[in-house]
C-alpha cells in the first residue's frame, strides 16, 4: 500500500469515527434538548402568566379552542402542561426503555403539529401589505421554530424505535 493509499484510507477512518462521535451526540443532545422543552414549556403551563400567555394561540385553535367552553383558561393551561409534562417523562425512557420513548416521541409529534397549526390559526403571524411573504416577530416567529422542533421529534420516534429492535 502506498503511503498515499494509506493516508486516504485513515482519513477516511478518521471521517467515519467523527461522523460516528457527532452522530451521537446529536442524537443524545436531540434527546436531552426536546426532554427540556417538554419540561420547561409544561411545568410553565402551571403558571398564571404561561395560561394567559398560550390563550390567544389555544383559542383560535381548530384542535384546542373548544377547550375554553368548559374549562377556565388555567385549567386549559395546566392539562396542556401534565400533557407536555409526560411527554417529557415518557422520551425520557429513551435510554433504558425505548418503547415508552416511542409513545413520548408520538406525543411530541403530535404536540407540534398541532402547535405549527397555530402558525395558520393565530392572527397577526403574517404581516399585510409588505409586498413579500413575511411574518411578524410574535407569534409568527415564535412558532416557526416548532418546524424544527417537529423534524427533531420525527428523529427521536425513528431512534427509539431502532433502539427498541435491539
């Protein structure tokens, strides 16, 4: 083998550790990251100022607003937070019961789908009269960031589900 055979073939060893080293961490840190959303969102949803914050985007919901017809706008914000609460528990499990993180990763697909929704729901995410497409700071891109968050979840019920083959 040729010392430029050799080189090549390291660096191409060397490539596929770190592809293997990043993949990991991404993969824990996916994890780790939607854990904390789940749980810095839902335990915020037990505070007054986080229920009269979400009421605006739950209420123009197609999927939530009927909520607010019998339950008053705290007890609409504390089941919403024990949702995204064991939603956080649930992926969670990811590292020594994967099964449970399947249905946390299912739930947290639903929650932003559901959330994105609000994107179209909500008034004043998009900005009139601007001569392009464009979307207000709150809520348009607040909630543009639950594209990510969607995508990330689609991740993680993919992970957990390999790793329930295992």
């Amino acid at each position: 083998m040729t010392d430029l055979t050799h080189a090549t073939a390291t660096q191409s060893e060397d490539n596929a550790a770190l592809g293997a080293l990043f993949s990991d961490i991404a993969k824990n840190g996916i994890f780790a990251a939607l854990i904390l959303v789940f749980l810095w969102f839902g335990g915020m949803k037990f505070t007054a100022y986080e229920a009269g914050a979400i009421r605006g985007l739950v209420e123009n919901s197609p999927f939530l607003g009927w909520l607010y017809t019998f339950l008053s706008e705290g007890a609409v914000s504390k089941l919403i937070g024990l949702t995204e609460l064991t939603i956080a528990g649930l992926l969670a499990t990811r590292f020594f019961a994967p099964k449970f993180a399947v249905y946390g990763a299912l739930g947290a697909i639903a929650t932003f789908l559901v959330t994105f929704s609000f994107f179209f729901s909500t008034p004043g995410v998009f900005i009139p009269d601007t001569g392009v497409l464009a979307i207000s700071v709150i809520p348009g891109q607040f909630l543009l960031k639950d594209i990510v968050l969607l995508f990330a979840s689609v991740f993680a019920l993919g992970n957990a589900l390999s790793a329930t083959s295992k």
